[in-house]
C-alpha cells in the first residue's frame, strides 16, 4: 500500500517524538499534531498543527490530506471521555479517507473485559477504534525501555542506587524501546495484511529485573539494585506523580494499579515470542544494553517524565 503522508498525534510526547524521529527517517512527509507552543528539535522542519479531542471538527482537519495516521492516547484526558475521544479520532480519520489507523495501546491489554479496570479501559479504547469504522491496526507493546527516564524510576536510580519495580524476580519482560515500536507502527502502516490486526511486539531479548539492574549498573557505572515493590506500593508511588491529573482518589488510583500488577505478574503478557513476527518484518531490535548506552543519565529534574505517553 503507497503511504506518504502521516500524521502523528501527540507529537510532542515520547511515544510520538520517536514516531516522528522513525517516519522522517524512512522517507514520509509528516504532520506534527500537537498543541504544545515549545517545540521540541525532533519536529523542525515538520508541519505542526494543533487539534483538540474535544473538537471534531479539528480532529477531521489534522486527519485530512494524510494516507495515514499513527494515534497514541494521552494519558490523561478528562475523566469519562477517554472512549468518546478516540473514537472522535477513528471516526475523523475514516472520514477524512486516511489508508491506515495505526493505533499504539502504549500497554497490552487483554482480548475481552477481565474485571481489571486499567485493562478493561485498555480493551475498551481499541474497541471503540474498530467500531469506527477506520482501516485500523493496532500495535500492542509489551514494557517500554523508556520508563526508566520517568519520574517514577529515575530519581531512584540516581538518588539511591535501586531498579525498583514490582515485577517479581523470575518474571521474564521483553522490554522494547520507543523507536523500534514506531518502526513496527510504520510496518503496519504500509502492509495489506496487518489491516484489521492486532500486534503484539516486544524487544529482542528477555530480561528478568535483576538482570535490568546489571545492566543499569554497567550503564551507569555505579551498583544499582534490584528492589521488589509490591503492587501497592508501586501504585502509592505512582499516585503520588500522577494524583493532580489522574482525575482518581487516592484508592482507586492504588487499588486499580495494584490489580493491574497482581494480573500481570500471575499472566505475565510482557514476554512476547517475537521470532515468527521478525520473519515477517525483519527489523533489527534495539538490545537494553544498546538502548541504555544511547541515554543521559545526569540528573535533570526539569527532563524527568512523569509518563512515557504524557
């Protein structure tokens, strides 16, 4: 299928910023969908034009004219509207006549409602796209390498020397960084045979989370610690990052982030076999050790993330 021109939603946000970094490389003309005044380098010399999920009439502009558009869901939109709002975005995009939806979850989620709030939104928001009606393929990742920067891994890092997460010791993540996920993104976009699919992707390798904290310890040059948080602990942490925006109290924030981890750390969705997937899209994966090499890791409070998908 011919795509030239992509827009790329949330530009302005990591998961985008890497979209648009991937696109350009390939070749595609892009437009920038952001509503962020500063500009980050990654988008000079890109088309940049704001649109408001609250507004269809300017989801329907920033659709028009492109062959193709790549959507990520910020992480915070007002509470309630989080389905009205992609579907806002699927239905401009099939009017506007785009080839391909491609959608980036940002997070697996299940292939029914499961009774845990975090993957049943998740279930529900890919959903909503297919009802839509728009040419769609989704891009199911499995963990971001790109969590590490965030304000809720960093810090921790930096500070006291500790990889502290609540994926428990024998669990086996195929994490994957941001780029190599556009360039699946764009993959989905150009192949027939990925219209109407769902596709899980992962890195080349899978590590457990001490193993993470060996290759933390060699990137940084200094000893870094595996530290095991519970599921509830991890979402006391998170809370206390995301409590302004969330739009949730203090316990469901927690309650619904510990049942995501309990779920994860039972079924473990974040080891993906990606041998059959690279046959068919050889691409060559980023390794964590490779990826963590190309990162700064001075502490800066102001380059801190709260959220890869913010």
């Amino acid at each position: 299928m011919k795509i030239e021109k992509v827009a790329v939603f949330s530009a302005s946000a990591r998961p985008g910023l890497a979209q648009v970094r991937q696109l350009k490389r390939a070749g595609f003309q892009v437009r920038a969908i952001t509503r962020q005044k500063l500009r980050n380098s990654t988008l000079d010399g890109v088309e940049t034009m704001p649109a408001d999920l609250d507004d269809p009439d300017s989801l329907l502009a920033a659709c028009r004219g492109m062959d193709a558009v790549f959507f990520t869901s910020p992480s915070f939109t007002q509470r309630g509207k989080a389905l009205v709002h992609i579907a806002r975005v699927g239905a401009a995009a099939r009017e506007a006549g785009v080839k391909r939806l491609v959608y980036n979850t940002t997070t697996w989620h299940p292939d029914k409602p499961i009774g845990v709030p975090t993957m049943d939104v998740g279930y529900n928001k890919t959903a909503a796209l297919f009802a839509s009606g728009v040419k769609l393929s989704v891009v199911r990742p499995s963990l971001f390498m790109d969590n590490l920067l965030t304000r809720w891994v960093k810090p921790y890092l930096l500070r006291d020397g500790e990889f502290a997460y609540p994926h428990k010791l024998d669990l086996d993540v195929s994490w994957i960084c941001l780029d190599d996920v556009a360039r699946f993104m764009i993959e989905a976009a150009v192949r027939d045979e990925f219209e109407g699919k769902i596709i899980d992707v992962g890195g080349p390798e899978t590590l457990r989370p001490t193993m993470v904290a060996d290759l933390l310890s060699d990137a940084l040059g200094r000893k870094i610690t595996y530290r095991l948080l519970t599921p509830r602990e991890f979402g006391e942490r998170m809370y206390e990052v995301f409590k302004d925006v969330s739009g949730l109290t203090r316990e469901e924030y927690v309650g619904n982030l510990e049942k995501h981890y309990l779920y994860k750390n039972e079924t473990n969705p974040f080891n993906v076999p990606m041998a059959a997937m690279l046959e068919r899209i050889p691409i060559r994966l980023t390794t964590m050790r490779e990826w963590l090499r190309q990162q700064d890791w001075t502490e800066n409070p102001a380059e801190e993330v709260g959220s890869v998908s913010a």
